[in-house]
C-alpha cells in the first residue's frame, strides 16, 4: 500500500472522525426515521474510511458491504 503524506493522513483521520461524530449526533436526534438512518450510513461510511487510513482495507470493505449495504 502505498502511504501518503503525514498531513493528508492526519487530515483524513480528521475528516473522517468529524464525519463520525456529526453524524452520530444526528442519528441520536433527528426524529424522522429516515434522515436518521440516512445519518447511520454517513457514521458507517466514516468508519470505513478510517479503517482505510489505518490500512485495513478488508475491515472497510465489510464494513460497507455488510453494515452500509
């Protein structure tokens, strides 16, 4: 795998668990259902691109082809 530069890689962890949090805080509450599931993707989304960051491509994929799929 090829690495990328340290601050494009602390700039993807950031981004990444901003995306986390912001959308955890919507699932918890936003009150229509929808919106709030649509909130639960972009949290399983952002932990499949951490996984990706860290070099567990295989985690992210089944992250997204189980949880997100």
């Amino acid at each position: 795998m090829i690495q990328p530069p340290l601050i494009l890689a602390q700039l993807g962890v950031w981004f990444c668990a901003a995306l986390v949090l912001a959308g955890a805080v919507l699932v918890v509450t936003l009150g229509n259902l929808f919106r709030a599931a649509l909130s639960l993707g972009v949290v399983l989304v952002g932990v499949a691109g951490l996984f990706i960051l860290v070099g567990a491509e295989f985690l992210a994929f089944v992250q997204i082809l189980i949880y997100v799929g």
